[in-house]
C-alpha cells in the first residue's frame, strides 16, 4: 500500500526541513509535523520559521495549510498517520551509566510509547535520529509490549545526512537515501513503501536498502569518518605551523589524489555541531560495550585531536599577542558553529570565548545570524552563581564585523561566513 499520511515527531532542525522536502515533492501525502514544543510549532507556523537554512522559507511557505501542517496534537497526527519518523534529539547522556559518552534515549523511548498507546491502526514506524546500533530492537519490543492487539508495527531505520547550511540542497539532491528494514516479508514491505516516498524525486539507484543494523551503524560510521578527515587535517596543520609548510596547500595536494578526495580537508579551529562529537562520543561507547576497548581509543581519538586544536589556537593566540590578554580586546568573527546556520551547539566560538573570559580579555562578538541572548546563554555555565555577570562583564555583541574590529587587539575569524571575505580591515 502505498503511503498517503505521514506524521513526523520532532520539529528541530531534521524533522522540520526533511518532512517539509517531502510534502513539497509529493503533493499525493499528507505530511503532519509534530512536536511537544509548543512555541517552536508556533514558530513553524509563522513567518519567521525556528531554523534559518537557505530555501526553506520558500518550501514550507508554499505547501504550509495544503498538504503540510506543524501541531502539537501528537496524538491526532500518530492516529492518523500510515507512516512515522521518529526525529527526535538524542543527546549525549549527561548522567548516569554511560554519561558524557552514550546517547540518551529517553527521547525516542517516550516518542515509541507514545505511538504504542494511542495507534488504533498498523503503521511503519521510521527511525530517523541518529541512535546506537540495535536501538530498533528496543523500539520493536516496547512497541509489540505496548500496543492494542491485532496492531502491527514494521520498523525501518532511515538515517539523515543533511548538514545544516545546505539542508534543503542536500535533501533534494541526496548522495543516497539509506532504508534499513529486518529481512522479513513485512520489513522488505514497509523498506518499499518507504522507498517509494523518496522516488518521488530521488533516482532509484541512490536509494539503497539493507538491513536495519547496517543502516543504523552505517550512520555512526559516516560521522565518524568525516570527523576523522578533519581531526586528520588539523594533526597536520600543527606540523605545518612547526615547519613552515602550508596546510592548505598540503591538504590540496592531497585530496588530488583521486583516492582521497578533496572534500573535508579545511583546517579549522576544531569541528562543532551537535552531531560529530555526540555520534562519535556513543561509537566510542558502543565499542567499550562491545569489549572492544582499542576499537573505542581509535575512534575516541578523533575527539581528543578535536579539543587539542582549540586549546592549540587560544595558546597561539596568547603567546602572539606577548603571552597575556588581559584587558586586551579580541573580535570574533561568527558564533555558530558553521555558515549558513544560527545553531550555536558544540561551536569552537563557545570554547574559546570562555578561555578568553579565564584570561581577562574584552571580548567582542559578532555573527550574522545567531540571537544576542543565544551567545549569552552558551556562554554562562549553568549552576555557577553570578557567571552570567561575569560573561556580560567581559563580552559585548557587536552590530556588525566593523564594530567588533575597532580598535581590537586580535581578530579571531571563527565561522567561515561569505561576508566575511568582503570585510577589509584597516
Ligand atoms: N541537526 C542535524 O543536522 C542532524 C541531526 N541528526 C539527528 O537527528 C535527530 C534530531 O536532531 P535535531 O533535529 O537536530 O534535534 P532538535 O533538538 O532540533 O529537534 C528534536 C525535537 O524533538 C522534540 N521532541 C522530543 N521528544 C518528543 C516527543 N516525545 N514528542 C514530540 N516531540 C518531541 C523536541 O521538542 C525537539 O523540538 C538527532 O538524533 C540527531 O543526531 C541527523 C542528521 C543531521
Ligand atoms: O549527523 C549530522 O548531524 C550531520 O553532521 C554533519 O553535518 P553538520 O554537523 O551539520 O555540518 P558539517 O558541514 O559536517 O560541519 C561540521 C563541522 O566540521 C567543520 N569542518 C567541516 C569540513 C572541513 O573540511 N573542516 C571543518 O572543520 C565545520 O566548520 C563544522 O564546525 C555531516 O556533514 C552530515 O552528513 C550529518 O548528517
């Protein structure tokens, strides 16, 4: 049968711009966006969206009230639906077993309850956040535990690999659309109806089918190894500066090599986004599960090399302008964590404006499109008393590049936005 209506849980930044692209290529499904998060559906249904990503707008502006709608009637939308994307966050835990590495699940698992108590009809539930290997088992036992007899849930796992900046691009034009199902007549069912939701617009051959826990581990693996290359490229770029070879030219020679690739060899102050680290983080995990403790060293190294960059770029910064900034002004340029997006999670600017703030320095920033109070809030660690004083003692959030530059001691170029190359200094 094929899909007619589909209920995506989690309005963030994978649910809303995914399942927008699908109800602007298939005008035949109804595609219902829900989320527990009342003023980000209110945002979804304004004129001022919850995420910036270039083309957006325009998508869900044109098929909003006609074939694609945003609530925070969850119920309604599970009840009505014939297939459902679980998108919701899985952030690294941040208590108990497993904290500061695992994924916490608790997301999903309250999504999947969700789904078993109200359905009232067999429906293909989609794994779309980004979760540990074998998660899908979990979700099939609390669902079959959970449900109303004669209910059937078939599960398939569907990764997203968008990146934020580019998500709409991405999404129409996608290297390969993954769908991981179990081998059984029913899994290789629900795999097709799937399937043929993104045949709307994506050639068949770049859809590729497997089973479920080569779909969920092939997710992790891809995160992993594209961290890798930068972690890889930033080793590099301190022998570069050690021996005076030039790290993009180096990268440049390298990626000539058909076998290696150009692509994901720009040195930079250090990767952030929500992803990298948390998907690697629970790889890491995953491995020490598995007692497979040189497996996780090998991939926790990524990480290791992630953090040494920044520390490596304040040191830098210190010593070049006579090993002390205190009461010194230092611009920075970009808070987010890359161009072309407002999402500040895990972004390098975070890390070193606070070892800014440690070294007594003036601090002034600016990005083109991350909220003031966004700045202020990633930059006052929560639980310390008065730490919210002491950033807006030290910080101030500039109107433009101009501002932020005058008469400063150091420019620290953070987010690599277009603008930015056209700003000339004096
Ligand atoms: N941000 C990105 O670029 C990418 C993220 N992913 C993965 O996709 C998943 C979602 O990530 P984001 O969209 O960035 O997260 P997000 O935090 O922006 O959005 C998740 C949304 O789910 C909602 N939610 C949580 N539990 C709910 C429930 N029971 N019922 C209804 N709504 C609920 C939250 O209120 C939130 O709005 C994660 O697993 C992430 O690793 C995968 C590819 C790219
Ligand atoms: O699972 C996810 O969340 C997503 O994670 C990344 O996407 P994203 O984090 O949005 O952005 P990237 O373009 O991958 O950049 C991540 C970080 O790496 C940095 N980077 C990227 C490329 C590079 O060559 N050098 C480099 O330092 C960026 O500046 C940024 O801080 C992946 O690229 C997506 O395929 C994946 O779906």
């Amino acid at each position: 049968m094929p899909v007619r209506n589909i209920c995506c849980i989690g309005a963030g930044y994978v649910g809303g711009p995914t399942c927008s692209v699908i109800a602007y290529k298939c005008h035949d499904i109804k595609v219902t966006i829900v989320d527990l998060n009342q003023a980000r559906i209110d945002a979804w249904n304004s004129d001022n969206l919850p995420i910036y990503e270039p083309g957006l707008d325009e998508i869900v502006f044109e098929r909003r009230g006609k074939n694609l709608f945003f609530t925070t009637d969850v119920d309604g939308a599970i009840q009505e639906a014939d297939l459902i994307f679980v998108s919701v966050n899985t952030p690294t835990k941040k208590s108990g077993m497993g904290a500061g590495m695992a994924a916490d699940l608790a997301y999903v698992e309250g999504a999947t309850r969700r789904i078993a108590e109200v359905a009232k009809s067999s429906k293909i539930v989609v794994e779309k956040s980004t979760v540990p290997c074998r998660t899908a088992q979990s979700m099939r036992t609390i669902l079959e535990a959970n449900s109303t007899p004669g209910i059937h849930f078939d599960i398939c796992s569907n990764p997203e690999f968008l990146a934020e900046g580019t998500a709409i691009k991405d999404l129409l034009n996608p290297d390969r659309v993954l769908i991981g199902a179990l081998q059984t007549p029913e899994g290789i069912a629900a795999q097709k109806a799937l399937a043929e939701v993104y045949t709307h617009w994506v050639p068949a051959d770049r859809v590729i089918t497997t089973n479920l826990w080569s779909s969920e581990l092939s997710k992790l693996a891809a995160n992993a190894l594209l961290a890798q290359r930068i972690s890889s490229i930033n080793a590099l770029s301190a022998i570069c500066e050690a021996t005076g070879a030039d790290v993009d030219e180096v990268a440049y020679a390298c990626g000539r090599d058909s076998r290696i690739g150009s692509k994901f060899l720009k040195a930079s102050v250090g990767f952030g986004g929500s992803c990298f680290q948390k998907d690697i983080l629970n790889l890491v995990y995953l491995s020490e599960q598995l007692h497979l403790p040189e497996v996780a060293a090998y991939w926790k190294q990524v990480v290791i090399m992630n953090e040494y960059q920044k520390k490596r770029f304040v040191r830098h910064i210190i010593s070049t302008l006579f090993n002390t900034i205190t009461n010194k002004k230092i611009a920075v340029l970009g808070f987010a964590f890359k161009k072309d997006t407002g999402d500040t999670r895990e972004a390098a600017a975070i890390t070193l404006i606070k070892d800014f703030i440690q070294e007594h320095a003036r601090v002034a920033v600016y990005d083109p499109k991350v909220d003031h109070e966004q700045i202020f809030r990633d930059l006052s660690e929560p639980g310390i008393v008065d730490n919210r004083k002491e950033v807006e003692k030290h910080v101030t959030i500039c109107a433009s590049a101009y501002e932020a530059c005058h008469d400063a001691d150091a420019v620290v170029l953070v987010t690599e936005w277009d603008e930015f190359k056209d700003t000339a200094l004096d």
